[in-house]
C-alpha cells in the first residue's frame, strides 16, 4: 500500500527561525534595490570630488605662478592638493585645457586668446583681474595706434596673451609686419631697454611686463611718452572681452604726480578657466580661494571688486553663478569641507530613495500575505491528492493508508506558528481536512463519487 501514500510536506522545525526567514525574504529584496540605487546615486550621479586637481599656470617668474601657488596653499587646507604646472603663458594654458591628454583642469587665460568654438567647451568661474594694456614709445603726442606704422614695435614673446592682443589691436588699426613695420618678439624688462636704447620705437607692456617700477622709470625717461587711449570705448565695443579703465594722476607717483594727467588704457579681463567636468563642490572651493587671493585692494581694482561673475569670453558654469548669488551652502559653512560634502552628497539620495520606497510600501504587505499564505496553501496539493485517491478505493487498506496521510498532515499544521491575522487560513485547512476524511468514511459518497468521474 506504500504506492498510495504522500509524501509528507516539508515543515521548518525552528518557528523563531521560519518568521525570520519570510520576513527576511520579503523585505531583503527591497532593502537590496534599496542599496543598489542609493550606491550608483552616490557613487556614479554624483560622484565624490577628487582630492588633487591640475592647474596650468604660467612662467615660473609670472603673476600667473605665484598666484596659483596661492591658490594650492588655500586648496590644501581643505584636503586638496593642486598641482600647478608651469607654461608659456595664456595660449599654452588654453591648449591644455581644451587637450584632454594633458589632464589639466583648470587655467588662468587672458581675454582674446580663445575663439568661440574653443570657448563654448570649457567654462569660466569668474573674472579675477585686470590685464592693462600699456603702450610707452618714443615722442609725444601719440593717440592712435595707427600712427605707429611703418616702426619697430616690442609685442611680447611668442606664446603670451600680450602678443595675441597686440597683434589684434594693430590689425584692427591696419598695421601688420612689413612695409618698414617690424614687430618685435619681446617684452618687459628686455623690451623696455630696446625702448630707452632707440632699438624699438614702442612697446606693449601687459601683466607682468606692465609693473609699476617699470612704468615709473619709462615715465621718468626724457622722451618716453605712455598712450593715451582716448578711443577706449571703441575698443571695448569692437573687443567685448576688453574693458575701459583709468590710470588716475598720481597713482605711481603721489609726490611728482606721475601719471600727471588721467590715462585712458584697454585692458582684458583674466578669467579663472575649467573643464565643464570640474566638480561642482570643487568650483566653490576655488571661487573662495580667488577670493581670499584677488579681493584685496590694487593700482587698478577696489577691494571686493574680483573674482567676479562677468565673465566677457567664456560662459560663466551655474555653479558659479550660484555661488556669486548666495554663498556657500549652510553644510559648507557650517562643516569642513568633507564633510559637508558627504552630507551634501547624502541628500542626493533621498529623491530617489523616495521614488522607490512608497511603491516598496504597497508591493511589501501583500508581498508578506502571500508568503504567509502560501504557508498554508501548500498543503492543499496533498489534500486534493488523497481525495482523488479516495475516489478509487478498492479495499479496506487504501482506505487506512488515505487516512495515514491525512493524519500526517493534519500533524504537521501542529508546527506552524501564524500570526493571528492569519490564522481564519489554518483553521479554513484544518474544515477541509474533516471533510475528506468524511468522504473516506462514507462508502456511499465516495461511490457515487467514483462513478461519476469514470461516466462516459
């Protein structure tokens, strides 16, 4: 009679054990999804910013080396570490940024170096300072830059903003090397002495070339005149990264008055350029810094007046917009700067985590009904079984081995442990085990059973 008897259905011997597990199988998938989308938020979203950043600077002896030296100091107090690599000047520095196997993510860049296309790549956190154009020559009574065809004139060395400029303001004016022009390739000091030697007739002095020690000994100079740029404004509307600026009597030289009169001078802006992948907490961090490094008081500038956000040739990134609006965050007023980034990061997650745990609400109890249910509903194979083995009874011993196995399961519901809220389901089992076992007993019933199914 072995031939007739069920396999009695597997049951967890530990309760304590088998809640845990249902519990941990209806809310682990979730919690995991949970985990999954929180770490691809936090880690690929919104990733942590890099702790070193590469800045392209200028010659070692330059404004633009010292300053970003300034810069890797204030960097490094908030766990930052910026390597600054030294160029040629503005053009090399642009180069770089738009190269990405050169790894630089930021630069100073003098205004006028870039064309459009090279500037709508990358993005400006804000104009630092002004680059003065001064142009000293020999005589008097120089106004336009035309007048200065058919001389010899110092226009900075290869590679410097100063040289760019130059060059676009005498194309402007029509001059251009040849015909008795010659266009020097110096600056500075060295262009300074072929001015007072009468080797050169002018010179473009810019950034560092223009220093006010040198302005002063040119000025003093008999026959040394600096220009007067009184069609500044033109310039500024023909150039729009140029600005019209004032060198006002006396601010050389208070005692002997030097500039005597008010000298008009065009000068670009020098914007603080980055790659648009630069980190957005990485962006406040560097705006601070330019401001604790250009917010002083200078010959050209009032305090406070730089870093700035009119940014004249590259757009200026959002980033950097909002910061000029509002400020640091009150996390990164209140935090080191870690910190407050990982808190700042931290909040990145409650939207999606949000998104995804109020479906995970409604999906999660009827999720943990089934299972429980479904503790119950597995019997019912075993007892559909015996009552279709009931039907073909041929002895009195079948019948015995039918009720073995009702006995088995009927037994095996002693083992579970339900919550009350589901308990209507075990005792719903425990009625439709009677009545099989009725229709076992009832030799009759199951006759008539039995010849209804085999009717043809």
């Amino acid at each position: 009679m072995t031939g007739h008897r069920m396999k009695r259905p597997h049951l967890p011997q530990d309760h304590a054990r088998s809640l845990v597990h249902d519990l941990t199988w209806t809310i682990g998938p979730a919690v995991l999804a949970l985990a999954i989308a929180a770490a691809l938020v936090f880690w690929l979203v919104d990733p942590a910013p890099p702790r070193t950043l590469t800045m392209s600077a200028g010659q070692r002896d330059s404004s633009f080396y010292v300053i970003s030296q300034e810069y890797a100091k204030i960097l490094a107090r908030n766990g930052v570490t910026l390597k600054v690599l030294p160029s040629d000047g503005s053009e090399q520095n642009l180069a770089r940024l738009l190269n990405p196997k050169d790894h630089v993510d930021l630069a100073l860049v003098q205004g006028g170096i870039a064309t459009k296309q090279q500037a709508e790549q990358l993005m400006s956190l804000g104009s630092v300072s002004y680059v003065p154009l001064v142009v000293f020559y020999r005589g008097k009574g120089l106004t336009l830059l035309s007048q200065l065809e058919g001389k010899r004139i110092a226009i900075g060395r290869e590679g410097s903003g100063t040289r760019v400029l130059s060059l676009a303001l005498l194309q402007a004016n029509g001059i251009t090397a040849g015909d008795g022009t010659q266009l020097l390739p110096t600056d500075g000091l060295q262009a300074a002495t072929q001015l007072v030697s009468g080797e050169a007739d002018a010179v473009f002095l810019s950034g560092d070339s223009a220093t006010r020690a040198l302005m002063l000994r040119l000025l003093r100079v008999p026959g040394i005149s600096v220009m007067d740029f009184r069609e500044a404004r033109a310039y500024t509307r023909l150039f729009p990264y140029l600005d019209d600026i004032e060198l006002p009597p006396g601010v050389l030289d208070l005692g002997r008055r030097i500039p005597p009169e008010s000298v008009h001078l065009i000068a670009p802006m020098v914007e603080l350029v980055a790659r648009t992948s630069l980190h957005p907490a990485l962006s406040d961090l560097l705006i601070e810094a330019a401001q604790e490094v250009h917010g002083t008081a200078g010959l050209l500038q009032r305090a406070g007046q730089f870093p700035s956000p009119v940014a004249h040739e590259f757009p200026i990134s959002e980033d950097a917009n909002r910061y000029y609006r509002s400020g640091k965050s009150f996390l990164y007023r209140s935090l080191p700067f870690w910190l407050a980034n990982l808190a700042d990061r931290a909040l990145v997650l409650l939207l999606p985590i949000a998104v995804l745990i109020f479906p995970a609400l409604r999906v999660l109890p009827a999720l943990y009904r089934w299972r429980m249910r479904s503790r119950i509903y597995r019997y019912y194979g075993a007892l559909i079984a015996v009552e279709r083995s009931a039907m073909r009874l041929t002895s009195d011993d079948e019948r015995r081995a039918l009720n073995v196995e009702l006995d088995y399961i009927e037994e095996s519901l002693d083992t579970i442990r339900l919550p009350l809220a589901y308990a209507d389901a075990l005792y719903v089992l425990r009625e439709h085990i009677r009545f099989v076992r009725s229709r076992l007993s009832d030799p009759v019933r199951r006759e008539s059973s039995a010849h209804a199914s085999f009717k043809p």
